[in-house]
C-alpha cells in the first residue's frame, strides 16, 4: 500500500498539477440557480469537482463551512462522488484539529473513517502524541500549521525560540517526527521567504500553500521559493478565487476557467518534471 | 446583556462549585443497557447531565465523540436539554478551533448558532485574528490552549521564547487580547507549577483546568496554584472519571457520587467564598 506521500506524488505527475481547488462554500456566495435547495451546497461543490477534476492534484474540503450548516452528509456525499469518479485524487480535509491523544482518536475517526479523507491539517501546539492517532496508518497524511497566510501568525509563529522563529522550529520537529512519510506543512503563500526557509529545512516534503488569489499570495514566488528540484513538492490551493469566478449559471465554467489559468501559471513557471 | 465571564462568575457562587462534567461519551463505554440505542449517546449524556448539573458550573461537551460517530443532532439535541432544564449553567463546547477570519466566522457560527455553546476551546496557534470571531458578541467566551494536560505540549509550550516560556507568552498576549473580558485559558492540572505561574500572570482571568483524575492532576495542588482570592477563578473539569465511575444499570448514580466527592473535595480545598 503506498503511503500518502507516495500517492500525492503520483498524482502530481499524472495530472501534471500542483493545484488544489480550496472547497469553502459560502451559502452568501452560491449562484442563484442553486439558492434555496436543500443540498445547495453539495451541487455547489459536485460542479466545481467535475469542472477541475481533470487539473488539480487535491482538493481541499474546509470542514468549518460544512459544519456551520449542518451539512455534514453533503460533505460525505461530496468526498464519496470525488472517490468514485476521480479515484487518483488526494482529498485533504482541512480541519485544523488538534486534541489530546484519546480525542485525537476521534477526530482520526472522522477524518478518515466517516468522510475518508487521504489526509487531514492539524495544529502543531499540543505535540506529537496530539498528532499519533493521525499518523497509525500510512497511507493517510496530515499537514501541521507551520507558517500560516494571516497577518495574525506572526504573534507566535515568528518568536524566536533560541536562534530561531517557532515556524522554523515547527519545521525541523516535523522532520523528527516524520517516521513514515507522512507529514506535510501548511505555509502560506504570503510569506515567501518562509516559504523558502522552511523548503531548506524540510528537504522535499510536501508543502501546502494557501493564500494564492483573494489573500494575495503571488504564484511566481511561490514556485521560486517552494517548489523541490524536480518542480513538484507543493500542493498550491486555491478557493475563493475558483469557486466564485463566476456568479451566473456558468459559474462551473468560470471556475473551470479560473482553474486552468492558475494551473497554467504554475506550470509555465516551475522546473519542467519528467513527462509522465 | 452580561459578558461570558460575569455569567461564570455567577454560577461559580450560585451552585457553590467549580467543578465541570466534560461529556466525552465514547461508544465503547457506554452501560451495556444503551448500548445498540440509536440515540445512545443522547441519552448517555443527557442521564449524567441530570445526574449531575446542581453540582457544576459548566458542561464540556468535546465535539470528536460526537462528530466520529455521525451525532451532531445528538449534540445539538443535548446542549438543547441544558438549555431547557438548567439554564444558568455553561456550556464550553471544547472544539480547538483555530482557522483565518473567514473560515473561523463559520466555526463561529457552527458554536455558537448551531450549538448555541456559551463558549469554546480555541488554538492560539494562527494568532488574534483568528480569535476575533469568536469574540463579536459578549456574552460568548473562548479558552485558549496555554499549557496543555499532555507530554508531548513540552515541545511547544515550553520553548523559551526570550526570557519566558512559550505558554508564558500566550497568557501574556491573552491578557492583551482579552478586551471585553471574553477570555479565558486551558491549563492542564497536571502542571501545577505552571498553573501558579499562569495565575501569576494574569490576575483574574478564568483558568479552564483539565487533567484531573484519569490524567493524574491532583485536586490540592490545582487549588493552591490556580485559585483566585476569592476562591474561584477555575473550571476544573473531569470528564471520564466522572462518565466512567459505573459501568451498571446505575451509572447514572455512581456518576453523581464520583461528582459529589469532587466537588466537596474541591470545596473543602478552596478558599471560603462568599456566601451567594
């Protein structure tokens, strides 16, 4: 069974991608058509899935905007349609859990039983065993908070912590406790020289970057700063600026559009990979 | 309207106690006469929540016991029974959020409108914007991770950050944060040395304390660190201790007897508070 590392970069090469659509659907934000249904914002999503399936390697459900609604069986649906049509690509439920070890059991079980989630993003502050029940199986991943795309981040993430800034510390801990392979980091776009910092401590561990788009983050530095020698290494998300391209009853196919632009963007811009 | 820690306050005097039920109902501890009930984990809680409300100031339901099993009505369905039987109690919906603006409003809304939690657990790991949402109305309260009950909280908590401790800077930052007196901040009783500290540091603030009981925090040592001059100040939560003292038909009356002894353990420790 190939582990979650292994499967991304599969899927990096396959799809010849590094984007992730960013799933946050805002009720205020739907297009009309779809306003009013009682699965609303699953048909929201299931669209945005099959106009990008094609040119991302991940999407990213953010579960917060499923939760608030209780609209936890739409995102069952959701992740199930992405499983049967589009078996190669990784599903990262951004949940930012992070719990004592018999908690953290839990929040393993929902992540990956109930919505079978490939990997999932966690807080670093609690420590490694918060992070154990995450890692039991190989072939699921999670991405720790390292340097985040807020301005807020700053207030712990840059103290220095004896010669270095915690995101850094953040960094060569998740080194440590990497023992199978599983760990990414979570780094915004929007702090290009972290970005690049935290690439020199981690080798070629998978980066995922929001803040592309409406936050800002530019995708030339990005790839300059992130990206591993043979061009890949990033999962680069993209949300607000896919899913609501459009307003009207193209809306998919503005997002398709908007897709295809940043894809291409990363593309023209990152090392050539090995065709493949 | 009064602000979350007023109506805390409140309670503290009223029932006379500091002691919190933390509803962490794992499926594999359920009496065997629930077990197979679809409502099972409802009922659970809802007998040790009448079996024990006049003896606390808060419930603590822990959200993964309920989000890994598909059983958010029945959360939403609990909270409603508190809300209808007891009304001057809190509940603290411990969910360790953390999440940028946008996404916490969700979370948010998902505590305090699906829930109608009175407060939350949160990260302080993405900084004061990501609190913020959590802080729009008064009558809500957050408690930020500061010393975490685990281990593995050393690798962070206490790192030197320049002259004191990480978990030293975010009760720090906490007091800084904290302008409608909404705050208050997790320290685990199993570091009773860094609770006095905490203490020390920010006055009057509340302290939620887990790690009582099955995580080996001692009660006198709490006490002593972390209660304020008038013998308050603290919300000391047991959960599975509590949950788990009977495993027969009369779970439900060897709960209250464990919940009894900790609070008169816990009132017979403290300082003399007013009579209410």
């Amino acid at each position: 069974m190939p582990t979650f590392v292994e499967r991304l970069a599969a899927r990096w090469h396959a799809a010849h991608s590094l984007l992730c659509v960013g799933l946050d659907p805002d009720p205020t934000r739907l297009p009309a058509a779809l306003r009013g249904r009682d699965d609303a914002i699953f048909a929201f999503c299931r669209a945005i899935v099959d106009a990008t399936a094609d040119l991302v390697c991940a999407f990213k459900p953010q579960i917060a905007y499923f939760s608030a609604y209780r609209a936890e069986d739409q995102l069952e649906a959701l992740i199930a349609h992405i499983r049967r049509q589009y078996p190669g690509i990784l599903v990262i439920l951004d949940a930012k859990r992070g719990d004592i070890g018999a908690t953290a059991e839990q929040y393993a079980r929902e992540a990956f039983e109930r919505y079978t989630a490939d990997a999932v993003t966690l807080s670093p502050y609690m420590g490694e065993d918060s992070l154990a029940p995450f890692l039991a199986d190989a072939q699921h991943g999670a991405f720790l908070l390292c340097r985040t795309s807020n301005a807020g981040g700053d207030a712990l993430q840059m103290l220095d912590v004896g010669g270095e800034r915690l995101y850094e510390r953040i960094a060569r801990l998740a080194l440590r406790w990497n023992r199978n392979g599983q760990l990414g980091l979570v780094v915004g776009a929007t702090y290009p020289a972290e970005l690049a910092r935290v690439r020199a401590l981690v080798g070629e561990m998978p980066l995922l970057v929001p803040g592309i788009g409406a936050q800002g983050g530019d995708v030339a530095a990005t790839l300059s700063a992130g990206q591993t020698a043979d061009g890949t290494g990033l999962v680069i998300n993209s949300s607000r600026a896919i899913l609501y391209a459009g307003q009207g009853e193209d809306f998919a196919a503005q997002a398709r559009a908007a897709a295809v632009r940043l894809r291409d963007e990363i593309n023209r811009l990152r090392r050539q990979p090995p065709l493949g």
